[in-house]
C-alpha cells in the first residue's frame, strides 16, 4: 500500500463479485465496473464502503410467488485482509470502533486497486453497534443514518489513518456526504485570525476536494433526515446553523450537503443531468454516461470472438467498433453456445424445459413499481394473441427491496401470470437474483427487455452488459438508452420520444400498445424470418453501443472532467 495523492471512491454498496454480496443492484454494479476499469487504466484511487457481513438479502419464491426473505452468512476472510487500524465516530455520544477489511481488485492488465470495507463488528463496541454494518439498506432511519456515519465519516479517518492524501473524494450517490462534514472539521480555519464565525468553515476548500455523483431522479428518492435524529445520532459536530445553511433548513437532505459542498457534480446520463438541474435549480450539473466494465460483462463464448478477431479489445473497448468484420455465423454460433448455457442453467434450476429455438426475452433487474416489471402482461389478450403468430418464452428475476411492497406484489403477479399462461408461453422467475444470473441472462437471451416509467431510469446498465454480448435492446427510451438508440439499427424504442424533463403521469396503456405493436410486427418476423437482418442488429449492438457504453471510457472522463479539474 503507498500513500501517494490519491482519488477516494466512497459508495455504500459496491458489488465487484459474486462472491462478495455487498451490493442491491445497480448502483453497487456500477460502482465495482468503476473500480474494475480504474484498476485497467492505473487510476490512482481507492475505494470505501461498508463490509455488509449479512449482506443485502438472499431471495426465496414461495409457491405463491412471495418473496422470502434469508440474511446472507459470508465471511470476509476469505476473500480480503483485515488490517490492524482501527479509527473511532462518536454515534449516540458513544465512541464506535470501526475496522477495514482491504480487498485487491486486480486487472488483467497488471493495475491493481484496494477496496476498503468498513466494519464495527469489533470486541470494543457494544452488541447493538457491532450490527452497524451488517445489513446493507437495513433497519430503520437510525440505522440508516449510523451506517452513513461510518461510511462518511469514519471513512475519510480511515484513509488518514492509513496514511493515504486524498485530492479528490468522490461520493457515489448521496449516502456518502457526511465525509463533507468531516472535511469542514479537517480544514477549519484559525479562529484568531477571523471576525466572523462562520469563517472559520472553509466550505470553498472542501468544495475543491469534492466530487458528487446523484443518481436519483426523483425528490423523493434522496435520504433525509430529521435534524432531531441528527442531533441525538451524530450531535452536533458543526453548529446545527451551519449544518442548515448546507443541508436544508427543515432536515438534512444528503443530496443537498453533496451538492453544496461539491465543486464537480453530475448526472449519470444526459437526460438525467437534465432532469437533475430540474430538480436542484441553481446548481452546475454535468452528465458523465454510465458504462458498464467490458471484460467483466461478456460472456465466455464472446470474450474467444473478440480475442480472435479484435484482440486487445478488452483494455481498449473502443476497438469493438470494428465488430463488423466477425463473420455473421460465428456471431450466431456465439449466441447460441449462450443460449444453450442459459437454457440448460433454467432447467438446473427450475426443472422447466426452455428451447433453445424459441424467441426469448429477458427482463432483470430490482423489482419497484417504476421498473414495471409486468408491463408486457398489461393486456394479457393481446399479448396471448402475439405468441401464436411467433413463439415466445420469457425469464425473468430481480428483488424487491424487503420493504418495498408494491415491488413484491408485481414479482407475485408475475408468478401468478406465469402459471395461467403456462400452455401458451412459458414465463420463468430465477430467483435471488446476482451477477452471476445476471451475465447468463444478459448474454443468453435475445431480446433484452426495458420498461420504465420516465424519467426515473437515471441510466440503467444491464442492457449496456446485452449489448457487449450482442443482445438487442427493446427499451423505454430513458436513461442511457436515448443516447444509444438508433431505431432498428441498435434496436427498438418503446413509447414516445422522450421531449419532458421532469416527472410525467403514467401511461402505461400508451406504452404497452407500442410494445405489442413493435414485437408483432416487427421484431418477431424479423427474429423467425430473417436472420441475417437479426444479425446484422446483433453486431451494430457490439459496434455502436458496447464500443461506447463502457466503464473504460467513462473512467477517463472523470479523471479528465472531474477529479483533474
Ligand atoms: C447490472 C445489474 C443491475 C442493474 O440493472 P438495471 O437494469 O440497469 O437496473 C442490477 N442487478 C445486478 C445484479 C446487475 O448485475
């Protein structure tokens, strides 16, 4: 480990494998592809987030299609070093020990980048604050709130204590910002030589050191929190009237803090930086588009095409703009040594019989009402009536945040729909759904299904891991997808163009009709009847969208736009 001057990445979950089940979904995806691709490019960074020792959840389907609910028991010691400094947060007016885990993420290409995974289960602290970081997302606001202490602020001691100069910190999402306040308190002004108090809080330094990135499209999505629950959590570490002035006069709102105290701040797409200057007037918002990390998200029988007809592709994805020159059969032959691998994975683990020659759709990701998981059943007449002129067969998974009702009751829906229509189409639910499912799926399908209600999809990235395998998107144009689409060419839209910049009322029916209407005359035909058409959409998939939708390249635009600013 050197203590050169570094960039921090701070994300509360970040999902670099299978094996370590300390992400939820996307945002923690995204954040372990930004590691993996620092790791590929030498960015000097390193990481922070919290060790998760119960993990998110593991996901059970009843018979009825609820979802059930098991803590995850993994142990860290396998997979990282835990190291002997321990740093302490007051939280309660008591002092919590908190420790770090350090795990190497390593490149093909020789770089190699430490993860540091905060973790309170140390013999110092009490019972009840050794559970800190065990649940990611768990508990109440209280819980919630102690998590984002240690991660913030017992995060930044952390890298010091380790001896690390950091340049730049960078919060992945709001949950990271209280590190802004331990920055205020690290580079407070001498107080003889001021006449005003609120002098002594050098916001404009800890702006220069500050990097945010939001990824959450509506109001309602941000963390707040009572300044009550602030004062009796975390005290008052900065006059309660500074904290105010930064965080919001009626509670502290994290997003807030991150945008006040940032001096680089960004949406996660173009549409979302749009949406996100709707949503903070007065604030300079760029837009940095998601990329999803290449090597990581391509499948085995693709990885042997490109080594042979595009070697070096993985360090430089850029180079699979040139996939045109892989001939169309090889192409198919890939697809379909990933179909066979997902269909044969589906019978494993469900015992239901899929073919390999049968038009089929995927749709993954976390079950909320936004995503509209059970968009495609809307009008289940018409969608019956659809399936007899091209067969279909569709595999589903995702989870429903424990809390998240109406996310539950769409996958018991979905489970339900799947057993009336069994004779017709059949419609599977893999549960517990992981990036180890999710490259089987995102590679073995041919249709890579999207269905969100605008504009709440700040980017999306499993369909940018579809396309790095030559699996068409069919989207809601949200999100990345405005900016990758080109209308039969990279794949298809679903509904209207996207002209609105803030929240839109639902119109499901609208949207539904354009999905029926595109998968009837369109895409099926198209799937059964010609081929090479298909193929040629297979190959603009990996030539005009994984090319450009990687982590590779969206690392150099932050190092260039953000942290070297
Ligand atoms: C990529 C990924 C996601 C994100 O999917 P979106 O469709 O972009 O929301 C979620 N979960 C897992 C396990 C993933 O690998």
């Amino acid at each position: 480990m050197n203590n050169e001057t570094m960039i921090a990445y701070f994300s509360m979950e970040i999902g670099l494998s299978n094996d370590i089940p300390t992400y939820s979904g996307g945002l923690g995806v995204l954040a372990g592809d930004t590691i993996k691709s620092s790791a590929d490019l030498e960015i000097p960074i390193v990481a922070v987030t919290l060790i998760s020792k119960k993990g998110y959840f593991s996901q059970d389907i009843d018979s009825g299609g609820r979802q059930v609910e098991h803590s995850v028991d993994w142990d860290p010691a396998r997979f990282m070093t835990r190291l002997p400094r321990k740093v302490k947060v007051q939280i309660e007016g008591r002092a919590v020990y908190i420790q770090a885990w350090c795990y190497k993420v390593r490149s093909i290409a020789g770089g190699e980048i430490d993860v540091f995974y905060l973790d309170t289960d140390v013999a110092e602290n009490t019972k009840e604050d050794r559970e800190i970081t065990a649940v990611l997302y768990g508990g109440d606001l209280q819980y919630r709130l102690k998590q984002e202490i240690v991660l913030g602020i017992g995060g930044v001691r952390m890298l010091r204590a380790l001896g690390f100069h950091i340049k730049k910190y960078h919060m992945n999402e709001g949950h990271a910002s209280l590190l802004t306040l331990e920055l205020l308190l690290l580079h407070k002004r001498d107080v003889e030589s001021v006449w005003d108090e609120n002098w002594i809080w050098d916001t404009d330094k800890v702006k220069d050191l500050c990097v945010f990135t939001t990824h959450t499209p509506i109001e309602a999505g941000h963390d707040r929190f009572s300044y009550d629950l602030v004062q009796k959590i975390l005290g008052e570490i900065i006059p309660l009237k500074v904290l105010k002035r930064l965080g919001g006069e009626h509670d502290l709102n994290m997003s807030h803090l991150a945008l006040n105290l940032s001096n680089y701040i960004n949406g996660v797409a173009k549409k979302h930086g749009e949406v996100s200057k709707n949503l903070f007037p007065g604030y300079e918002i760029h837009a940095i588009t998601n990329g999803v990390h290449s090597f990581t998200w391509t499948c085995e029988s693709f990885k042997r095409l490109y080594d042979k007809y595009i070697p070096s592709w993985a360090n430089e994805p850029e180079l699979l703009v040139r996939s045109e020159i892989i001939p169309d059969e090889e192409v198919w032959e890939a697809h379909l040594h990933a179909k066979n691998d997902l269909v044969d994975y589906v019978k494993k683990i469900t015992d239901i019989k899929m073919s390999p020659d049968v038009f089929t759709i995927g749709f993954a990701r976390r079950f909320t009402s936004y995503k509209r998981a059970d968009l495609i059943f809307f009008n289940l007449e018409r969608f019956l009536k659809i399936c007899e002129k091209g067969k279909i067969q569709i595999i589903y998974s995702g989870k429903a945040h424990p809390k998240d009702t109406p996310g539950k009751d769409i996958i018991r829906r979905i489970v339900e729909i799947a057993k009336t229509i069994n004779d017709n189409v059949s419609v599977v639910f893999i549960k517990n759904y992981n990036m180890e499912i999710a490259l089987k799926l995102i590679s073995g399908v041919d249709i890579w299904l999207n269905t969100p209600l605008r504009p709440r999809e700040a980017s999306g990235t499993s369909g940018m891991k579809a396309a790095h395998n030559g699996v068409i998107n069919f989207s809601i144009l949200d999100g990345w997808w405005i900016e990758g689409h080109l209308e039969g060419v990279t794949g298809w839209s679903i509904g209207p163009k996207p002209v609105e910049s803030s929240l839109i009322p639902v119109n499901d029916a609208t949207d539904a009709e354009d999905l029926y209407y595109k998968l009837e005359t369109i895409i099926l035909p198209m799937y059964y009847h010609d081929r090479s058409q298909w193929i040629r959409m297979m190959k603009n998939s990996i030539s005009k969208l994984a090319y450009y939708f990687n982590t590779n390249r969206m690392m150099r635009r932050y190092v260039t736009e953000a942290y070297l600013r």
